[in-house]
C-alpha cells in the first residue's frame, strides 16, 4: 500500500487496544486500490478522540468503543435519523471539518437480506426489539422492496409494542411464546439468541414453514437457527453477511465509496475467523 499526501486515514475509536477491523479494512483497501488506511485510536475520553479527529482531519471513524456513550452526541456537528432513532453512534465522517454521525446496522441487515431474497411483498418476523430492530424498520420504511407484513415478536411485550407505536405499519406484535404459532416468509433473529444467550426457542417445526432465515450473529457465522435453515434447504442469511452489508454503508458513509460486496465479503469472513469475536447486543 503506497501512502502519500492523498490518503484518507480512517480511525477505530476505542478504549481498549481492540484491533477489531484492522484485519479486515486495510487487506480491503489494498485489494481495491482505494488510497486509505484504518487505524487504531485508543482513549476513555471521547473529547480527545474528536478533538484529534478535527485537528488531524481524519476522513472518519468507527466508534466502536463509545457506540453507547451519551457524551459522544453532543460533540459532533450532526445526527442522522439512524442515531436519532437507536441512539447509537456507530460511525462518523468528517466532511471539511463538519462531523456527521451514523449507525450502520439496520441498513446493512437490509442489505444483506434484499441480497439474497427479495422481500417485496413477503411475510416478516422479526424477532427482538434492539437497537438493530429500530434501524432495520426505519430502512423497511424507504425500501423499494415493500414487505406485505412485518411481525415482531419479543420477549418482553410492550418493547414491541412502543415500536408499533413508532413505526404504526407493523401488521402485529407478539410475545415469544407465540412464536411457534406464527407463520411468515422470512424470519430473522435480531436477539442474543444463539449467541449470548442459549438457544432453546428456534426448532425446525418453527423454521421449516419459512422461505429464508436472516441471524445477526457474528461471533460465529453457524448458529441454531442458520444450521436449522440450511438443513431445510432455505435461504439463509448470517452475521457474517450482515457485517458484511454493515461494513459496506460505513464504507458509503466515510468515503463515498461502493463496495464490491463479494470481495468485502471475503476480508470480513478472514478477519472475522482470526479475531473471534464475539457481538455485544441488548438483552430484550
């Protein structure tokens, strides 16, 4: 990689020496040609890490470390609607001094969904109520691939119902419990189940009815519920697509670039394998 006056540096904020991606963006940029470097800033104090980002004009950054820090809001210039909504900051870019703030992950659970099956017109159950949850329905929301039902079902019942609330659209809300008893197209597990948490909700009597299976988990891209999809024979969508995807609208939103999802695909699966990383969600 040949670094010049032209380089775009793109940090990981955090306050640990989590090196997380490292493995993941530069092998990317290299293989792509893009003239741009991700690297680690580790510090507790969030105003340090911003500070340093205007001062140096670091293109962007991913701000993995302080994703749930309430202080990280107030010193950037911008929220879009995606953090307004999950109040997570996931990334931010800097545009001649102007710091804007993003949160990546329901678009990019969209995306790695609409890439393997179109969802006009389907049938969705939505498991959980997480962040992720929120951004996912604010993407279903201006998709062009309109569903013809979206479900949620959750642990704890009025979670799930705040968000039809929100988003007035949703068909119908349910508990756990219930889930046995619902049918849909697609199912998508937005939960600690299978990761976090054991999973003892997802059988085949309840997969086998569906088209597609979509799981966030990607600590480990093979999970119940993926195993159980593909021994039916269904599309199946895991946490390794959707990083994926995620990774692939930071890449948008920092430096306005496309990805070439297969090739993104191919670091995030090599990079994912040797960090072993386990995910943080929220319990619902």
């Amino acid at each position: 990689m040949k670094i010049d006056t032209q380089t775009k540096l793109i940090g990981r904020f955090h306050t640990q020496d989590n090196g997380t991606g490292l493995n993941i963006y530069n092998p990317y940029f290299e293989d792509q040609g893009i003239n741009a470097v991700y690297m680690l800033f580790r510090s507790d104090k969030p105003q340090e890490l911003i500070d340093g980002m205007r001062g140096l004009h670091l293109t962007g950054a991913i701000t993995a470390g302080f994703e749930h820090d309430p202080s990280l809001a107030a010193l950037v210039d911008e929220l879009d609607e995606t953090v307004e909504i999950s109040g997570i900051i996931g990334n931010i870019a800097n545009s001649d001094g102007k710091i804007r703030a993003h949160y990546q992950g329901g678009y990019g659970f969209l995306n790695a969904i609409q890439e393997k099956i179109d969802t006009t017109d389907k049938r969705l159950v939505i498991v959980g109520a997480s962040t992720v949850v929120k951004t996912l329905l604010l993407a279903l929301e201006k998709t062009s691939q309109k569903p013809n039902e979206v479900i949620i079902v959750n642990r704890t019942l009025d979670h799930a119902k705040a968000l039809q609330k929100r988003f007035n659209w949703i068909k119908s809300v349910h508990s756990l419990v219930d889930l046995e008893s619902i049918k849909g197209d697609i199912l998508v597990n937005a939960t600690r189940i299978g990761s976090v948490d054991e999973d003892t909700v997802y059988t085949n009597d309840i997969v086998s009815s569906y088209q597609a299976v979509a799981d966030v988990t990607f600590g480990n891209p093979v999970t119940n519920l993926t195993t159980l999809g593909q021994d039916n024979g269904l599309v199946v969508i895991n946490g390794w697509d959707m990083f994926t995807h995620q990774a692939a609208v930071l890449l948008k939103h920092v430096l306005g670039h496309s990805a070439n999802i297969d090739r993104l695909r191919y670091f995030v699966s090599e990079g994912l394998a040797s960090n072993n990383h386990a995910p943080i969600l929220e319990k619902r």
